[in-house]
C-alpha cells in the first residue's frame, strides 16, 4: 500500500491526541465506531463511539477526526465476515520465510474467481491429533487499499486490520481455564470462540440464528434456545474429546437481542454449566453500554493495550500478500 505524498505528510505533521486509540468495525450494514483511552490508573475507558453508512463513511469519518481532535492517533479495523473468507489449509511443508508465497497457490485453487486478494495467516495452539493445518485469511486487495486510504486521508494512523473471530479472543479475560463465548453483531451469524489465556483455541460461525432479537422470550423457550445449546455442546465435546482439551467450565454471551439476560438463564438451566453476560474489562463513560455495542469494534482498539507489537498488519503491504 503505497501513500501519496500529500497524505505522508498529513500523517507525519499531526499530532496524535494523547492516549487514544480509534477502533473501526466494518460490516454489511454499516460502519462502527469506538475511542478508548488509558486512564492514569491504568484502566482501559470507552469514551467515544459513532456509525456511519457505507456508502458515506470516508466523509463522515474525517468530520468525526477533526471535530474530535483525534488526528494522528492509533487506528485499527476489523472486518465481518462479509469482507474477507477463512479458509483452513494444510500447513505447507516450506520454511516459514517462504509460507505467505507458498499459500497464494492453494488459495487460489479455493477461491476460483478473478479477484486479487491480499492474505495472512495462523496456526491455533492446539490441533486436531495428525492434522497440520493453517488459518488464513483472504480479503479483496482492493478493499485493503479503499480501506486504508480513507483511514489515512482521516489523518489517522493505520495500524492493523484484523477480523471479527479474533476480537472476542482478545476481550476475553485472562484465564487459564477453557472460555466459551457467543458473540453475535447486529443482525449477523453467531461467532463461538473456545479460548484460554486470551489464546484463540477452536471458533465457528453458528447460522440459523441471525433474527434472534426479534423472538420473544416464550419463543426462545419454544425450541430457539434447544437448538442453539445443541451447538454449543457439540462445539464443546469436539473441544474435549478431539483436541483433547479440559472440559469449558463457563460461557460469556454477547447476543443480538434484547433479552440477553433471559437468555444466559435458560442456556444455563439447559445446559448446567455457569452462563453469564460478556463484560470485557472496559470502564464504560456515562451513557454506553456492552448490551448493544460491536464488540468487533471494542476488539479492534483494544488490541492496542495487550500487545500491539505482536499484532499483525496486512495492510503495511498488500503487495507481499497479493493473490
């Protein structure tokens, strides 16, 4: 990704406000936005948030910089799984210098069209026994370049674009114990994480369940919730018995509709296992709340307070990855 001058200089004559990180989560309906900061004692605050339409969002997210005095801050994005695809490949058998140039040939005889992709990937901790396999991530190399060129004509700094399975890994607590959350964006499928230690350990997209905020509590009892726990126990035996992993001992739910509480209560009388609502450690300001908010954006700008010189950036050159 190659910047215009104008734009190099733009970025390296501003000065970043303090402390602040900007979030970005784009999905098929629309833009989310989120601010967090560091306080003096070390807390991470939520003191911002914003959405904006596709369709306008490049304006709208230069007006929300300026007004705000966010130039020249941290920013990082994430995607739904409408931008990008997961592919599972077995792991090549190339020295890891070699691995980004080595993929381009199996992903191009999956995905069997004419668009160029940039492409990263990773390697989960614990693997089915026999089994060498690879997640990667393909997206549209001309939506890394849109994306990144409105982030820097912005005046903001991009740092990392990521995706949505990660985001909930890293909003997760600190364990060391197995983890499962539910995390479902607005009117989207639902994403189930295992993790542990913030380690991202198994993770698949649950369909069947993307109107769910507009079922009533007697319809969640009338077979919704049956078939949701049915999944989750299938996802959670398949954790122990194949991955040979100690039994998941809680679940933190993030779900699209407004009877999150009623539902923790009756996935937790169907399954008798300690459901409760997912707060990731995040001082809310006066006014926001975790209920309705996308944790796919929350996960993005924090990122930045756990480890951001592992995190990687595909966008820093979409050339290497181009496929």
């Amino acid at each position: 990704m190659r910047l215009s001058l104008r734009q190099y200089f733009l970025t390296k004559m501003q000065t970043k406000a303090k402390g602040l990180v900007i979030g970005i989560a784009l999905s098929a309906e629309g833009v989310s936005l989120c601010v967090l900061q560091k306080s003096k004692q070390g807390q991470i605050e939520w003191i911002k948030d914003a959405t904006f339409g596709l369709q306008d969002w490049t304006e709208e997210l230069q007006n929300f910089a300026k007004v705000n005095k966010l130039l020249g801050s941290d920013c990082y994005v994430n995607l739904t799984s409408h931008h990008y695809q997961l592919l599972q490949i077995d792991k090549p058998n190339v020295p890891d210098e070699d691995m980004h140039s080595a993929l381009v040939w199996t992903i191009k005889e999956l995905i069997s069209n004419d668009t160029e992709y940039a492409h990263d990937y990773a390697q989960q901790p614990i693997q089915v026994g026999g089994q060498d396999k690879l997640s990667v991530v393909a997206i549209p190399k001309k939506d890394i370049q849109q994306i990144s060129s409105t982030i820097y004509a912005a005046g903001l700094k991009l740092r990392a674009i990521g995706i949505e399975e990660l985001s909930s890994a890293l909003l997760s607590p600190m364990v060391d114990e197995a983890v499962l959350t539910l995390v479902q964006e607005h009117t989207e499928e639902i994403v189930l994480n295992i993790v542990r230690n913030r380690q991202l350990y198994f993770s698949r997209r649950i369909k069947g369940f993307e109107n769910l905020g507009g079922f009533s509590e007697q319809e969640l009892e009338m077979g919704i919730v049956d078939n949701l726990c049915v999944q989750i126990q299938r996802s959670m035996d398949f954790f122990e018995s194949q991955l040979r992993q100690p039994p998941v001992r809680k679940i933190l739910t993030k779900l699209d509709t407004p009877l999150q509480k009623q539902l923790v209560q009756q996935i937790q009388e169907a399954m008798d296992i300690s459901v409760e609502l997912f707060e990731p450690d995040i001082v809310l300001n006066e006014g926001f709340n975790f209920k309705m908010a996308s944790f796919s954006c929350l996960g993005a700008a924090y990122q930045a307070f756990t480890n951001p010189s592992k995190v990687k950036n595909i966008a820093n050159d979409s050339s290497k990855g181009a496929i």
